[in-house]
C-alpha cells in the first residue's frame, strides 16, 4: 500500500476568488452586523451544519458517522470536529466493499489517526447475496446497503450520519434532515415527517434507525470552497491528471473519471462555475434505469 | 463533454457575493407549479447536459408530451401519479440572485411536506390556474405561508394560454386573491400572468401578453431579498448542549438572536441566574471575531459553576426572555386526530422540550374555506388559537418580539404534528397552582405595631435615575431601624437581578415588574414591616396600578431633582451611556419620566440635604399614622 499523499494542506492564503470573497466577509463589523450580514455562504453552511450535529448528538444515544473517504464525507469529519471542539465523539463507520481505490485505502489508515477516529471498518457481503434483479451497477452498489444493514445490526446504532447532499440527485433531494427508516432500514418516500424550523424527528422506534444529513443543503461548489478555506486534506484522485478527474469516488470498477484539466481546487471552483455535466456522471449506477436510484435508496441506500 | 479555461476570474458560485434567496412555489395541486421550475431552469440555461432528452424520453415512455415537471418529480409514483408528493429543492441563478427553488406538493394530502418546504423560504410565488381560479389550497398556502413567516409573496397567474391570455380573467383572478391576501396581512409584491409549459412572462415579455406591464417571473424573484439574520434584537442563545470533553464546561448552541462578547453579563432563563460569559471557545482554537452574532453556532463558558440544561436561553441581564408555564399559540395542524381540549402534547420551543396539556381551544376554522365555522377541535389541515399549560416552565418571546424564540413545534408519539407562533405569555399564571389557600399570620397586627413602634406600610420612592432614591431610601431604612422599626428595603435593581430577573424595558415588562415590587411590598407591610421601594417607575398608570394593590397602606414619594442635576450625578454611568445610544429603553433623556402629581411627599435633592429630606419622611410617616409616637419623636430626635 502506498504512502497517503494527501493535497498538502497549504498555509498561506490562495488568492483565488473564491478565498478573497470569503475573507473579506469574516472581519468583525464594528456596527454590529447593522450594515448587512455579517456571515458569508460557508460561514451559514458550516453554522447550520453544527446545529444539526449538535441535535443530533443530544437526542440520539448511538450514533455514527458513515465515512465514505470522499470530499464530502470529510467535510463532515470536519464539521463534526468544529462541532464538538476538535473531536468526534462517536465512531466513524466504513462500510467497505473492499473495492475502493487504493488511494482511498491508504488516507482512511493516514487520516484515522490523524484524526483519532474511532475508526470501525464493516465488511460487505459477497455479490449473490444482493437482489438479483436490480441491474448490474446498481446491484452492486446495494452490496453497501446490505454491509450498512449488518453493521446497523452489530452495533445497535439509532442514528446515522451521512454525508449526502440535495444537488447530487434528484431523489435525494427529497431527502429531510433527519430521516427515518423502518425496521429493515428501508426509507417510506411517501411518508416523510414534517420538518420545519430547525425541528427534528429524533425518536425512531426501537430497532429502527434515523438517517442524519447534516451537509445536505450544501453544493458540489460548496463543498469544495470550505476544503480550500479550511486546507482539509482530499484525496488526490480528485484532481486532474492527464486531462482527468474523478468528481465522485464510488467502487473502483463502477465509477469513472471526467474530462478536466483541474489540478487544484481553485480551479475545480471555476470548473464548476461553467460546467454543464452531471457530478455523479461518472456513478454508472445512476444511469442504468429511470428508477434505479430511487430503488437502492428504498431499500436503504444512501 | 465539458471544457475548462483555467484560471479565468469567475467567483465559484458556492462564494460569491451576490445574495442567495431561497423561494418556494405554492398553490393549489395541477396549477403548474414543477412545470414552472422546470421552465424557469430552462429559460436560465440551468438544466444539466442531457437532462432535456431525458425528460423527454421519460415523457415518451408514459405516452405524454413533454412534461417539465418530471424534472423535480423524481419519484415514481409522483411521475405516475403526475403529482407532486413531496418537496424539493434545485439551485439556479438569475441575473441578479443565486436562487434556491423550493418546490412544494399542491395536493392536501401533503399539506406536511407543503410546510417543510415553505418553512425554509425566504420568499414564495403563490401560483394560480388561470381557468380554475382560486382553490382551497390556494387559500389555505395563502394563510400558511403567513403563519410560517414568509413575508414577501408574488402572485403567479398560470395557464393564460388556457384562456386565451384574457386580460379579464387575469383581473378577475387578480382582484380575488389580493383581496384574500391582504386579509391575511400580506401584499403581493407582483402579480403576474404566465404560461409555464409554453413560456410567456416567465424569463421574457410575451406578446400575447403585451397588455401586461408588471416584471416577469424572473423580475420578481430579482426583486426578492434574502431574510436576515435577527441581530438587531435581544440576545438568545438557546442551550443546545454541555459539554465537558476535557477541563472546560462548554456550553454549546446557536445564537438565535442578537450578538454576545466574552465579559457579557448574561442571564439563564427560565430560572433566572446571572453569570458572565469567561470565554468563547472554538475549534481550530482561532478567534476571528470579537462579537458573535445572530446565525453563529457557538460555545461558551461561564464564570461560575452554575447549573443549567438543554432548552434553557441565555439572554442579557436587562433583556431576557420571559418564564412562563402557560402559553397562548396560533397553530397549524398536521396530525390525523384532531387536536382537542385537554389532549397532552409534548412541546418544543427551540432545544426546549416540555409535556404539556392544552387547556383551551380557541377559533378552530378550516383555512381553506371561505366561510369559516368555528370549531372545538383543531382537524387535520386547519388552524386555530390555543392554550397551552406546560409542565415546566420555560423561556419564550412573543413571536413579534422575536420570531426564532417565540415559535414551537408540537409533537405527538414522537412525531411533529404540528407547529406556530407563540401570541401570548400568561407571567400572571406561572406555576400558581389552581388549589391554593392563603394562609394568614399568626400575629396580629397589634402585636407586631406594639414592638416596632409603626404600622405596617409601602413607602413608594419615584424619580429620574440619579434622583437620589436609593440614598434616601437607604438613610431611612437606618433610622428607622436604629429607632427599633423593622424597615425593608425594596431595590428595583436589585430585585430585577433575581425575582424580576426575566423582564426587559419594555412597556409591558416594566408594568410587570412594578407590579411584582408591589406585590411584594404589601405581602411584608401586611406583616407589619415598612417596605421602601425605590424604583424609577416612570409610568403613571403602573403607579396607580401599585397603589391599587398597596391600597390603604401606600405613600408615595416624589423625589424632584431636576433631570440635569440628576445627569450631573450619573451614578452608574447610565447617562453617559444612553446619551452615547448604548442603552436602549433608559428612562431620564427622553420625556419618558411622567411625574406624579398627588404625591404624598415631594423632595428634591437638589435643595435639602439627606438629613433633612429624611426628617420630612418620618414627618409625613407620624402625619400620616405609620409611625406611632414614640418612635417618631425618636426618629426626629
Ligand atoms: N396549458 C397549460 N398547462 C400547463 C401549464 N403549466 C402547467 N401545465 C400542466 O398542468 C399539469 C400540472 O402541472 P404541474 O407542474 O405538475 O402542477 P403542480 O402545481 O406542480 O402540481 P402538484 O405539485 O401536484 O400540486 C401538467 O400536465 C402541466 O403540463 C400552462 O402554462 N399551460
Ligand atoms: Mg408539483
């Protein structure tokens, strides 16, 4: 296994737009915030999500954290970290299909420690144990809902954290921020609770289990303009080598690189800023059927 | 595929400036509302590559025209169904805002994810079918959309294509709906007639439309702003959590409202206890700003070891939320069994979570209809007033004194069932059990009168802030007592930071608190005690208020010291600081202070030594039979 070679985390200031615009909102308003507000984007996005950590930590009894290894779900390690002053206290759980790229591999074993994550790594069962009739990306996709299922079932967990987001699909973006799951951990779309000024739904049954999404209002643009205001470390797969880049980082046999020429994240930001494609483009799993995301998620997909 | 120029100056959308507004789209089910998104992405060059095709060969495969709205109804059964079920959300940007669009399922059945949607909005378009006109739904998001706070409303009128882009039907339509709005107490900023599937007057001025000079859908939403943070109001930071993961005790949560600095003084409602804030902590350990304000998630930690819990507000000392255990609400209900009387709940107010019992029902009407029969219980999808008895007190605002602290969710089996605003705090009412049975002393009030030398009484000082009221108060309290009397010194400011520790400035705060000192003070005059209030109490009417409660045994004080000698002294400094705009509500430089004039005694300091002003009290005391002989001619000895 190779040595992590995570994006360096850079000291000193970029000058990107994206950075100057962020800084110049986070001096102190010596009005008192009278003259217009004194937050920017990343700043309400980073505050909303603690909120949501923090709620669910207090009504929750046994959570975790599902961390992917992806931009997003680091964000979240980060948050969770901002959140509860420089730890996270619960554990941080990786299903693993065992077929992630070996890059992932080598920054979960860096950055568990870094981070000193109570890091639990969950098996997936073998491919004949997953519906059969599900086409063949997707079912190999549902090999994590069935891990995340035996995981659920081994720990006793009532809350979940995952790091899923409205802009990346469209069921998804149907999603509340505490999301309820039945018994066999499927998600009745037809019946989501209410949910409204910052209220959640936090008692599942007993047996059952809540989803918790707390960067779910973020962006794609989002997510890499605070992993550059806050120098969290990336995988490096997602940055541009020989004309490509990964955009989202599945199992290594069903996703795929996008054409790009982004080698940092200043400019993944303008790429997104112009770009027209998809971010889940390279998920196989999304394109195979109309409904086939919505179905994996039924059954308890992220 | 997707080409990049490195390095251009294009600010990422995730960081720019320009203001981001999130928007629902409400109205009655089949009015077009996802066919509007679905135009507006269109029109604004938003959609993804590809997803044109798509939604189309989705279209063909169910046999239908091209369907707009397949682009958010993303379900299966929303797709089959050709309803929305539940709401959504897609980002796109217009000319002047990065906009969020909400979109919101029609159909009543989804009345609950209607809310989830609209309850995070910033601004809707209440939209219209042409050729139906208004509906029960559009009346009832109408009346929601107010509940819910969303204030900035345009109206769209859909389909004109439907009626042949009639500039009377549109007026028709337009005239009905304004009239039903600004019942309501809201005002469309626009109205506008459209034809989402085919375009007209969404992104662009239609011909068929040429009669129509107001913006399109895009104009409007450019004129959208977003909601602002609430810092201008009064501190509220409502305790999400404690945490003591090493030496320190961080208490964690969101400031709601207004801003704080380490050194504040703060109070902990709804028990009322003081501290400072020590410090404000974060992690990476980098403290950028001085002052945290409104939308902050925070922690802090205090200079005194005091206990406090999730659900209490943290406010400052001299403008806290009220305490109270009962409540007055205007609700919206979502649960299939209606709400009735007596019914226990489970309340949420912020991070607060208490059982309750609702103790009255109140204008139950159905805000969908147009004719509205009351009812005694709140059904599924309608409105009404309630009262609410809590089982432990808790911290709360008036929802028009504050809207984050003075809105709660209702809980039943676990499950939000409905929510509203907080309209009423009963102080009067708290924690007064219903079977309670005044107990009388044990003394006479002879006896006590034989020992002290003077009946019992309430000695009310008035006067501007500097006035000299707690000086003289303090040097009678002496005489009296060393001349054997049992005198019992009342301090508005002291008793602010205790029993009246949960009451501001304002109007109403103030009456409550003067009714409070002259509770208290009759309470210890019945008992044979003189009770001197030294209090500014500023308003006639809450001084006849105390005199009423005092009754017979109330003597008013008028100290008189001209405003400016009163200035000149400035004791606590609380001039300078109004005069500089750092107190708001401080009564003695406005024209606040309304003098009495039926005083039983007027001083002023500025004229008569402590000495002598406190002679002509014990004076008026023996005129005026509290003081009985021999102690008088001991006081004036
Ligand atoms: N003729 C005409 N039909 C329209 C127009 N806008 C929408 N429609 C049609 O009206 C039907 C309902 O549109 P939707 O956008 O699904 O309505 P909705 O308001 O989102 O409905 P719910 O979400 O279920 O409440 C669809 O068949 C649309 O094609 C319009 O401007 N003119
Ligand atoms: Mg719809």
């Amino acid at each position: 296994m190779q040595r992590p070679s995570p994006v360096p985390p850079s000291r000193k200031p970029l000058s990107s737009p994206a950075l100057v615009s962020s800084n110049a909102q986070l001096a102190p308003d010596p009005d008192g915030g009278l003259a217009g507000p004194s937050m920017d984007r990343l700043d309400q996005l980073e505050a909303q999500s603690i909120y949501i950590f923090r709620e669910a930590f207090a009504r929750l009894k046994k959570l975790a954290l599902l961390w992917s290894l992806g931009k997003d779900s680091n964000v979240m390690i980060w948050l969770a970290r901002k959140a509860f002053f420089g730890r996270v206290p619960f554990p941080a759980l990786h299903v693993d299909t065992g077929k992630k790229f070996p890059e992932m591999y080598a920054f979960r074993d860096h950055y568990g420690k870094e981070w000193e994550l109570d890091l639990r790594i969950e098996p997936c069962p073998p491919i004949d144990a997953v519906d059969p009739t599900l086409p063949p990306a997707a079912r190999s996709a549902a090999r994590k809902t069935e891990g995340l299922k035996m995981a659920l079932a081994k720990y006793g967990f009532d809350g979940l954290i995952a790091g899923i987001r409205r802009d990346e699909e469209a069921t998804r973006a149907k999603e509340r921020v505490f999301s309820p799951r039945g018994l066999e951990g499927g998600w009745d779309v037809r019946d989501q609770p209410p949910e409204f000024w910052d209220h959640f739904n936090a008692s599942p049954p007993p047996g059952a289990h809540l989803r918790i999404h707390p960067i779910l209002h973020w962006t794609e643009a989002d997510i890499w303009a605070y992993t550059q205001r806050e120098n969290i470390p990336i995988i490096p797969l997602y940055l541009a080598k020989d004309g490509k880049r990964y955009r989202s980082l599945g199992d290594a046999d069903i996703t795929f690189p996008v054409e790009s020429n982004a080698a940092s994240i200043a400019e993944i930001l303008v790429e997104l800023a112009e770009t027209k494609v998809p971010e889940r483009s390279g998920r196989a799993l999304d394109h195979e059927t109309e409904d086939a995301f919505e179905r994996l998620r039924v059954a308890g997909y992220l | 595929m997707n080409m990049i120029v490195a390095n251009r100056p294009v600010a990422p959308a995730a960081t720019s400036s320009r203001p981001l507004v999130r928007i629902v789209i409400v109205g009655h089910v089949d009015h077009g509302k996802s066919t509007l998104i679905g135009r507006l992405l269109h029109e604004t060059g938003s959609l993804p590559d590809g997803k044109f095709e798509t939604l189309k060969a989705v279209s063909e495969r169910r046999g239908m025209p091209f369907e707009w709205s397949f682009l958010l109804d993303s379900l299966q059964t929303e797709r089959d169904q050709g309803i929305t079920i539940d709401t959504t959300q897609i980002g796109f940007r217009t000319p002047h805002r990065d906009v969020v669009l909400i979109d919101a399922p029609g159909h009543a059945e989804f009345l609950r994810n209607m809310i989830t949607g609209a309850a995070q909005a910033d601004a809707a378009l209440l939209l219209i079918d042409a050729f139906e006109g208004v509906r029960d739904q559009t009346r009832r998001h109408g009346y929601l959309l107010h509940l819910l706070g969303v204030k900035q409303v345009a109206v769209i009128v859909n389909k004109m294509d439907r009626v042949g882009f009639d500039r009377q039907r549109f007026q028709a339509i337009s005239d009905e709906i304004s009239a039903h709005l600004t019942g309501l107490g809201v005002t469309p900023t626009a109205i506008i007639p459209i034809s989402a599937r085919e375009g007209d007057g969404v992104g662009a001025a239609s011909k068929r439309l040429g009669w129509h000079d107001g913006p399109t859908v895009i104009g409007a939403i450019d004129q959208f702003e977003p909601a602002r943070a609430l810092e201008q109001l009064p501190l509220r930071l409502p305790v999400q959590a404690i945490y003591k993961f090493d030496d320190r005790r961080i208490v964690a949560g969101r400031i709601e409202s207004g801003h704080l600095t380490s050194g504040d003084e703060i109070v902990i409602m709804p028990a009322g206890k003081i501290a400072k804030i020590r410090s404000v902590e974060s992690w990476p350990a980098t403290s950028l700003r001085e002052r945290h304000h409104a939308g902050h998630a925070v922690g802090i930690t205090l200079d005194r070891e005091l206990f406090l819990e999730r659900g209490d507000i943290i406010g400052h000392t001299n403008s806290a939320p009220r305490a109270t255990k009962r409540l007055r609400a205007r609700i919206f209900w979502l649960h299939d069994e209606p709400l009735t009387a007596g019914s226990a709940i489970l309340v949420r107010l912020g991070t607060k979570e208490s059982r309750a019992t609702v103790a009255a029902i109140d204008k139950a009407v159905d805000p969908g209809e147009l004719s509205n029969a009351a009812s005694a219980a709140i059904a599924r999808n309608h409105v009404g007033e309630i009262d609410i008895a809590l089982a432990q007190p808790v911290a709360v605002d008036i929802h028009t004194d504050n809207p984050h602290t003075g809105r709660l969710v209702i809980e039943v089996n676990g499950r939000i069932a409905g929510g509203g605003l907080v309209i009423g705090i009963d102080a009067a009412q708290r924690a007064t059990p219903i079977d309670i049975v005044p107990m009388e002393s044990a003394l006479q009030p002879e006896e006590r009168a034989a020992r002290y030398h003077h009946r019992g009484a309430v000695l009310w000082f008035t006067g501007l802030p500097g006035a000299g009221k707690s000086t003289l108060a303090r040097a009678l309290e002496r005489r009296l007592f060393q001349s054997g009397g049992s005198p019992v010194l009342l301090d508005g400011d002291t008793l602010r930071a205790g029993l009246n520790g949960d009451l501001g400035f304002s109007a109403k705060d103030r009456s409550e608190n003067i009714r409070r000192l002259a509770e208290v003070a009759v309470h210890l005059a019945r008992n044979g005690h003189i009770a001197i209030v030294a209090a500014v109490s500023p308003s006639t009417e809450d001084r006849a208020a105390a005199r009423r409660i005092a009754g017979d045994l109330f003597r008013e004080i008028y100290i008189a010291t001209p405003a400016e000698v009163c200035e000149s002294r400035d004791p606590k400094g609380h001039y300078a600081k109004a005069r500089a705009g750092n107190l708001s509500g401080f009564t003695g430089i406005g024209n606040d202070y309304e003098a009495p004039h039926a005083s039983e005694l007027t001083i002023d300091t500025s004229h008569r030594a402590i000495a002598e002003a406190t002679g002509d009290i014990t004076r008026m005391l023996s005129r005026t039979g509290v003081l009985l002989d021999t102690v008088a001619d001991l006081a004036a000895s």
